[in-house]
C-alpha cells in the first residue's frame, strides 16, 4: 500500500503536471505541503543548508554526504550525498550555462543531452526551476535560477530508474528552498 501512495505521489507531482506547465505557468510545489506525506511515508531525512547557494534542501536518510575529489570541484560540484556503494546519490553543482532564462536552459538541454527530455517548469518554494531527465545519464535534474548571470543551481539525483529514488525525488526537489538564516 506503501508503495502505491508513493508511486501516485510521483505521478501526480511530476507525469501529470508537466502536460499544462510551461515558463508562465510553472507548477508550484511547497514543502510545507508535502512534509506530512514525507512522514506519512516513513522515510527520514535531514534538512541541509547550503548558504553560498543560497539554498536549503532536505536530504534523505541512508545517503551521505561524500568527500569530492579536485576534478569534481572543477566541474562545478558543490556537495554530492550518496550511498555507501555510491548506487544512489544526489549531486549538487553550481554551473556557468551560458543562459540568460530557464527557457534558454530547456533549449541547452534539449540541443547538447542526447535523448534529454523536459519534465516542466516549477517553482519550488518559489525558486523558479526547470526539470528534466538526461536517460543516458540517468537521472534527473532541476536548475535552479541565481542572481549571478549565467549561473544556475543544478540538483540531480539518479539513478532515476531506482524505483525507491525515483519515489523520492518529489520530496527531495519539493524540499528545496531558499535559505535563510536561524
């Protein structure tokens, strides 16, 4: 029963939106609407902040935050948390993408990721956001707008074929927020 809740959490958070969602009109999703469904599930996670991001997110039980080597650094890594066999993980990078909108970012995605395909537009907790699934990597993204030109937060979690993340993944992008200080 468990099981079934969630994969209809998934569908109704992500497959059935995305058909009317667009730049105008994004989805909103809000933590405070989805933190009793997280208990109710009864997954764990903590809340991690990550201030020169400008950022807050929540990260699931079971996965940790791993040390990044130099060349993860290089290519805009900012944090990666991960099983301890490093099969699930979430990545969190601050990248130049050259693009002045979100709607910039779909075109980059959909020009440069081979089979990449959009998911739609969101505001999480009302940080405007573009999400999209890159099958040759499997996993899937969300980029986030930043007052730096050109930057944007990207958060992906994969392998987005594991039926138990995948689960989790409206949780964890509907976590993220901005951050603001205690």
């Amino acid at each position: 029963m468990k099981k079934l809740f969630i994969v209809m959490l998934a569908l109704c958070l992500f497959v059935l939106p995305a058909m009317a969602q667009t730049q105008d009109e994004p989805m909103e999703m809000n933590w405070e609407d989805l933190e009793e469904s997280f208990v109710k599930t009864g997954y764990s996670g903590a809340f991690w902040d990550f201030p020169s991001l400008g950022i807050s997110m929540m990260i699931p039980g079971g996965l940790d935050q791993t040390e990044l080597s130099q060349e993860a650094v290089d290519r805009g890594f900012v944090d990666i948390f991960a099983t301890e066999d490093e099969s699930v993980a979430i990545m969190i990078s601050y990248r130049d993408l050259g693009c002045e909108t979100l709607a910039d970012v779909e075109e980059l995605v959909l020009e440069n990721l081979e089979g990449a395909y959009i998911i739609g537009y969101y505001k999480l907790n009302g940080l405007g956001a573009l999400m999209f699934v890159n099958p040759e990597n499997d996993d899937l993204t969300v980029a986030i707008g930043t007052t730096e030109p050109g930057y944007y937060i990207q958060v992906s979690i994969k392998p987005i074929s594991n039926e138990e993340i995948n689960s989790l993944s409206g949780f964890i992008f509907g976590s993220i927020m901005p951050y603001t200080e205690e």
